[in-house]
C-alpha cells in the first residue's frame, strides 16, 4: 500500500493511502478498470484501508483509497470543518490520484462523511456504502440519543456545548468497553482486531481529531442526505449500542435511493461482517 501527501490549494496537507497504482482518470476505477472505493473511517481512528475487507476486494478487483481525516495522522487539523467538507477533501484527492469516477464506504463516524461526498459529488460517486453511521443531529422526528450508552451521550452533549466543553469531557474520558456488545467484542477480539491499528495512533496523538468530529456531528452537516442520487447501502447492527440502529432507519426513510440491511443481533462492530457483500454490491452498481 502506498502512501502520500496531497497539498490543497488551503495550505492544508492530507495524508493518503492507496493499494493501486494510480489510475486513468476515465471512467470509474483505475487502468486495470477496477472499482475504486474511497474508505471514510472512523472516530477516533486513522485513515487507513480496513485490511480485513483486502480478500474480497482482492478478489472483486477493489481499489481501496483512503486518507486520514483533519486532524489525524498526517493531515493537518481543520477546526471548525463540517461533515460536507469532507467532499471538497475527497474531490482533491481523487484528482491527485487521476482517479474520474469511485465509490465510498464509511464505517461509524466515516458514514455520515460518505454520504456527503454523495450528495455532494454525483457526478463522481458511482455508489455509497454507510456502515453504523449517524443520522443528523437535527434529523426531524428522531430521539437522537436513544439507546446510546451513557458514555457515548456523555460525549456528545459535551461537544454540543461547543468546543471548550468538549475538550474539557475528552480531559477526562476513559474507555467504556460497556459500548461495544458481546459479538463486538468477539470481534474485536478476532477478524477485527485490526483496528488496534488505526485507534492506538489516533488515540496516542492527542483528541484532536475526536474533537473536531463530534463537534462536526452535533452541528448542521452541510447537506441533505435526500439529495444523493447513487444507491445506497446502509448496514446497520440491531443492537448498536454506539449508534442505535433507529439512526439507520432515519437515513433508510429519508435518502430516496437507500435499501438498509440490518444485522440481526449485530452491535456496532460485528455488523462489519456484512463486508464483503456490501462490496459485492457496490461493484454491481457500479457496473
């Protein structure tokens, strides 16, 4: 997997992982004509590719790109970034790379980030993936924290009360494995053990990234997720405790084009497992 730096025209660096070899430009995809999915990732984690999807997209012929969010990694912070942006740092990217015409995959906090990039590049997003993601803080008719853990409230009501409360809450927050259910856990502790890899970085610079997040979640996102075009997919665990699966079934009834698919028994982590089919979906669309 290579990885890079891209400049924007800001001031601002991104820090970019790729697993192809740079790509045409033309159609959707690189020169081997493969699908390229452009992967949103988590928080708090860094940006790279989720390494236990690399055999099905091996054998699918899927191009992950990915870059570390502001704020993480190697990319330079961006306070005061909503989740829209997240489409103008895409654009950029992708045209660094040559790359015409992708797909998008977001787990958790990377769901609402891909959904933005499709509502806010149809005439780059082939088709959009959104795994455990939030609906909008303003999402009309919905108990936004209902079924989170106390923890996970804790945290976003302090980002809520603005930027001084939400470093002051991060000052003293700890880990609650309570979050994560028993088939997280068992996912944690097997095929998903991988984000031991892009959460200790993450984590080991500072809450930053985290910060800048969630104030981005609790504050107008920029877009509307009922002006996406492309199919959706989202998947979402019955018994997420991070974000409760009423947050999919908001975005299933508002984004016109989405079919949901929820994992029954599936917390936060394990509906991961539906993966691999989600891509094969992914490159059906794309064609």
């Amino acid at each position: 997997m290579a990885e890079s730096d891209v400049e924007l025209d800001d001031g601002r660096r991104l820090h970019v992982y790729d697993t192809g070899d740079g790509g045409s430009g033309t159609g959707v995809g690189g020169q081997d004509g493969g699908l390229v999915v452009l992967w949103h990732h988590g928080t708090p984690n860094i940006g790279a590719p989720p390494a236990p999807l690399f055999p099905a997209a091996d054998r699918l012929g899927v191009r992950w790109v990915s870059y570390d969010r502001p704020g993480y990694g190697g990319s330079t912070p961006h306070p005061g970034r909503d989740v829209a942006s997240a489409a103008a740092d895409v654009r950029a990217v992708a045209d660094a790379l040559g790359i015409g015409r992708f797909a998008v995959m977001g787990h958790s906090g990377g769901g609402p980030h891909a959904l933005a990039c499709g509502a806010l590049l149809p005439e780059r997003v082939v088709g959009v993936v959104a795994v455990s993601g939030l609906a909008p803080y303003d999402a009309a008719g919905l108990d936004w924290f209902a079924g989170m853990t106390p923890s996970g409230v804790a945290g976003l009501r302090a980002a809520a009360d603005g930027r001084a409360a939400k470093e002051a809450h991060e000052a003293g927050a700890a880990y609650d494995p309570e979050m994560f259910t028993p088939a997280d856990h068992a996912a944690l502790a097997g095929t998903w053990s991988w984000f031991d890899e892009v959460v200790g970085p993450a984590v080991a610079a500072g809450p930053g990234g985290l910060v800048d997040d969630d104030l981005a979640y609790v504050a107008p996102w920029g877009f509307d997720p009922a002006r996406i075009t492309a199919p959706v997919l989202l998947l979402h665990g019955d018994e997420d405790r991070v974000v409760p699966a009423s947050h999919g079934r908001w975005l299933a009834a508002r984004c016109p084009t989405a079919i949901l698919r929820p994992g029954a028994g599936d917390g936060h982590i394990s509906v991961l497992r539906g993966g691999p089919e989600a891509l094969e979906w992914l490159a059906g669309v794309a064609g």
